[in-house]
C-alpha cells in the first residue's frame, strides 16, 4: 500500500492548470510572453537533471527495443520501427559523445522472445551498423518484456556496484507475452540496483510506470516524432540515481598507439577486437593499433576492454570529455535584471528591463543571460568567466 500512495496520480485525476494566464499581451504580440515561458522551462528541467548527477560517468545502458506487429504503425513516419532505428542512431553517437568511457548493449524482442543484438560495448560505430542492419527486419508477434528484461539482467548483474546499470525500454505494443511472473523480475532490477526507463510510443501501460517508478526510472509517452526525440535525449546525462553508488578505484590503461616506425611494433597481427568475428572480411591484419600496456595485446579503436586481461583502455581525451560530470558547473545565481544595461558576458548582448532575471557565477561574478546560462550549463559545462580568469583558473585546476 504504501508503494500506491507514493506513486504519483494520473493528470485527470488532478486539478488542470490554467496555463493561458502565464501568456500576456506585449503591444499586440504573444511571442515574447511565449518564449519567456518555454525558456524558464528549459532551465527548470536543466537543474533538475544536473541535480545529483555527479558520478555518472561510467554508465552500463540496455536499449530494449520493441519489433513487434504494432511496429509497423504509420503513426509515426514512415513507421514507428523505422522512426526509432533513426532517432536511435542520432542517440548513440550523441550519448558516447556525452559518456565516452561508458557502454551500451541492443536489445529487440519479438514472437514473445528476445534477441540481443550487440553485446555492451564503447564502440558506437558497431552499434550504429547493427541498427542499420536491422532496417531489413520484419516486424512482427508480440513483444516479451520478461524475456527481455531477463537477457539484460544476466549480463548487468554481473557487473560491479560501481557502475551505472541502466536498461531504456521502447515499447509500441499494448500487450506483452510472458513465461512468468514479471513483478519477480521488477523486484530482481530492484534489488541489483538496476534503473529502468520507458519511452510508450502508443499510451501508457500500468506495468510500465510500475516498473519504472519501483526502480528508480523514468516513464514517457511520445507525442509525435519531436516529442520522442526529446524523451531520447533526456537519457543522455547520468541520471540523479548515479550518485547513490558506491565509491570505488577502478583500474583503466592507456594504451599507446604502434606506429609503423617502431621497430619493436611492426609485427602482422589481427587486433583483439576482430579476432573473433565470423565475417573473414574484417579479419585485416595490419602493424597499427592500440597495445594494452599490461598484456599487449592490440585493438584497433578506445574505448575498449581488453579482450584478454580485461583492463579498461581510454585516452587521455577521453576521461577530459567526461570531466564535467565530476565537477560540473556550479548554479548560477539568479537575480532580478537591473537597470545599468550592463552586458552579457558571454554573447555580449546588452542587458535590458525586457531581460527579466540576469543569471551571475558566483566564482567570478560576470552577468550571464538565460541563454547562455542553460548553453554554459547544458552544452559548454564551463564558465567563460571563470576559464578567462586567472584567478578562478587556478584555484579549479588545483580543486581537480
């Protein structure tokens, strides 16, 4: 019962709000009234995901992707399938772009079974061509949430409490065909500490928002084909529940790269990445790679876990992109917008009454508007300010 009471109610349940009193007439135009609310929107939901976020920055994500019979609805075009294998691949290279130490695994289920389709892995070139690969696929059956929620659980269980083990589920079925009892699987995600997400693309399933309110996750249904976009990249940042994870060392190699004037690297060998493929056409054996500097063997892209001791390899570059998750930028503070027309320190657009709130670094006190505060917080991760401050410079390389 008390699991109930903390759910949150339905929106019909509830009172409506009266949403059309916030718009306001400015000398017969309501863009500007509108774009003050979308704007102040953005920044609400921009502190909510930066909020506990902090150690995200080796996370474990299943995409479980339905490929059902109700797939092939036009709905969304050309077909919800289509529309997701698309969206997908532009969330991938973004996610890796955003978490580049961190690895992710494909999922699809159909005719009441599961499929895993690429294994977790940092590569986002293979998970991209395996999502290519799936254009040919036929749609049909039902989906097996249970199935697929078992396959994920039998490779995240078995990694360590330090890492972020996520599964996102895309559903466009109403139904699901399963062999048991799926509350049982709902309690195992819990219990392993598993954050489960769902994205509906047809309406919202009890089941679903029951699992993912019961593990920490979230759920959405997409309205059109923005609006799932949208939803897809809310994934992107760590979520709040990285930060309850366990502190922990954790041993990473950086390999060096063989060139072919080093005489000591000009061997022929196939790298470790492709030494076990079955298609004999990307067995190339060539004297260039990464070595692993514990057991060297070569691979032939980073990120990677070595294939014969298991040590993660990363570059330098790597741990730097991933740098602002464990020191992210701190909340600026915001104050009411003054009349000395002071300017923007970052887009140098001069601050007028019509600015409403001007945003101020706490650390270098330099006046920020609201679009450059969500661009610094959401997409540069550093303060202008503060980076062109010797000062402020100094004190954050020292802090690091």
């Amino acid at each position: 019962m008390a699991e109930e009471e903390e759910e949150k109610e339905y929106r019909w349940e509830t009172g409506y709000e009266k949403t059309w009193e916030a718009i306001k007439e400015d000398n017969g135009l309501l863009e500007p009234s509108v774009a003050d609310i979308i704007l102040n929107a953005k920044r609400k939901r921009q502190l909510e995901r930066k909020q506990g976020a902090r150690l995200g920055m080796m996370r474990h994500l299943y995409i479980i992707l339905d490929a059902s019979e109700s797939m092939s609805n036009q709905d969304l075009k050309p077909t919800r399938f289509l529309c997701s294998l698309k969206l997908l691949g532009d969330f991938i290279e973004e996610f890796f772009y955003q978490n580049p130490i961190s690895q992710l695994g494909i999922i699809v289920t159909r005719n009441k079974r599961a499929e895993k389709i690429s294994d977790l892995a940092g590569n986002s070139k293979k998970h991209i061509k395996e999502l290519q690969s799936l254009h040919q696929t036929m749609v049909t059956g039902e989906p097996s949430l249970q199935n697929s929620l078992e396959l994920a659980l039998k490779s995240l269980r078995l990694l360590p409490s330090h890492a972020s083990k996520e599964i996102l589920i895309i559903v466009g079925a109403l139904t699901t065909c399963d062999p048991g009892d799926i509350n049982d699987t709902i309690q195992n995600m819990k219990s392993d500490g598993i954050r489960c997400s769902v994205i509906g693309l047809a309406a919202e399933l009890y089941i679903c928002k029951r699992m993912a309110n019961f593990t920490g996750g979230e759920h959405s249904v997409a309205l059109d084909d923005k609006h799932y976009k949208e939803q897809l990249s809310s994934h992107i940042d760590p979520p709040p529940a990285a930060t309850r994870l366990d502190a922990a060392l954790v041993k990473m190699g950086f390999p060096h790269h063989a060139l072919h004037s080093t005489a000591t690297d000009t061997s022929m060998t196939v790298c470790m990445c492709h030494a076990e493929s079955s298609d004999e056409s990307v067995k190339l054996m060539s004297t260039t790679g990464y070595l692993c500097p514990q057991c060297l063997s070569k691979h032939c892209e980073l990120p990677v876990e070595c294939k014969a001791c298991g040590l993660t390899l990363v570059s330098a570059p790597h741990l730097a992109r991933s740098y602002h998750y464990l020191f992210p930028v701190a909340t600026f503070q915001e104050i009411a917008s003054e009349s000395n027309h002071s300017s923007c320190f970052g887009c140098q657009k001069i601050l007028t009454e019509k600015d409403k709130k001007i945003y101020i670094c706490e650390k270098c006190n330099q006046p920020f508007c609201l679009d450059c505060e969500i661009f610094i917080h959401e997409s540069l991760h550093t303060c202008p300010g503060c980076a062109t401050n010797p000062e402020t410079y100094k004190k954050s390389v020292d802090k690091s």
